[in-house]
C-alpha cells in the first residue's frame, strides 16, 4: 500500500505580501494590514518586520499602534487578496483535485498518486512552491508528511519561504523537542492548563 503523502502549502503573510509586492516602496517595512488603516478594527495580518514588534492577526489596531507607532498601516483589500488566492488554487488544481482549501492562503494537497521513484513528495512541493511564486511573485511555506495535521505543523517550522518534511524516521525526534504550545490548535490558553499539569 502505497504511503499518503500530503502538502501543506501556507502563503507568507500573505496579505502583507501583496500589499509590499503592489507597493515595492514598502518592501522591508513593517507592514500592517487592518480592515481600516486607523486605530479601529483588528489586524488581519502583519509582515514578519512588524511582527518583531510583536504585532500579529487578530491584535486591535489601537494596541499595534502602541507597540509598533512607526508601521505602515494598510487597509486590506479582499477583493485582490481573493483574485490572487484564485490563482495559487489554480496551480494546486494542475497538479491534483485532491485539494482542501483551509483560507484564501492555505491549503491542502494530496498528492499520494504523483511520488514516484524519481520524484519525491519534497520535490513536487518545491516546485509548487516555485509555480506560486513565478506566477505571482510571492513566497509561501509547505509542509510534506504522511497526514494532514503533521503537514500544517511541519509548514510552519521553516517560514518564511521554506519546507519542512516529517517522515515516519524523523517525527518522533521532532514532536519530542516541541513545546506544547507549537502543536497546531494549541492556543495560550490550552499551552497554560498543559504546563500546570506538567505536560511541556
């Protein structure tokens, strides 16, 4: 029986990314992207030089513009963020229907039925990796493993613009040295009740 292998492709924050890409004058600013650009509303996403102010999705505007007064603050535009997401799922579907599509920026992708001798899953995940960024000029993140939940973990090991595989000889090693709190679906909340029953 032949052994699942499925991708998990994450964009780069990619609101954010859209908006430095439209925009080269913001490339390497701290970019935050909010339903209004005023001290209203939430962030929908913010770029990784703004998040070393630690500014992140779902924070209100008001707080990100304490922590990081200098950002370049942005008014999102879905019906952009929508016209590309369109297109990155287009390239998913030249490669399998077997896609599950998470938000405008994730995905899953089985892709058991493509691995051949001559071509692994890693590789067919980089090349995904590279029709995304030829056809729209953005980077984004994958995650190779044997079920979904360990491809979404794996994903985000090595943002941005990288990959990372778990494999049946690797993953006990990995899950072992994470802390609780990096499993997907592991809020703070839930990281907080784990380390008070000694569960790391």
């Amino acid at each position: 029986m032949t052994e699942r292998r499925i991708v998990h492709i994450d964009m780069d924050c990619f609101y954010a990314q859209v908006e430095m890409r439209d925009n080269p004058k913001l490339q390497g600013k701290p970019v935050i992207v909010g339903g209004k650009a005023s001290h209203r509303g939430v962030v929908s996403t913010a770029s990784y030089e703004a998040r070393k102010y630690g500014v992140h999705s779902a924070m209100p505007m008001s707080q990100a513009h304490k922590l990081c007064p200098n950002g370049y603050y942005v008014r999102a535009r879905f019906d952009v963020y929508r016209e590309v997401s369109s297109k990155i799922m287009e390239i998913f579907k030249q490669y399998t229907e077997i896609v599950e599509p998470l938000a405008l920026d994730e995905a899953y992708l089985d892709i058991t039925h493509l691995v051949k001798p001559h071509r692994s899953a890693s590789k067919i995940a980089s090349n995904i990796r590279k029709d995304i960024f030829n056809k729209t000029g953005l980077t984004s993140s994958a995650g190779v493993s044997y079920n979904k939940y360990l491809a979404k973990l794996a994903s985000g090991m090595n943002k941005p613009n990288g990959m990372m595989v778990i494999h049946y000889q690797n993953v006990h090693d990995i899950l072992m040295n994470l802390d609780i709190g990096d499993f997907p679906g592991v809020g703070k909340a839930s990281k907080k009740i784990m380390h008070e029953h000694d569960i790391y």
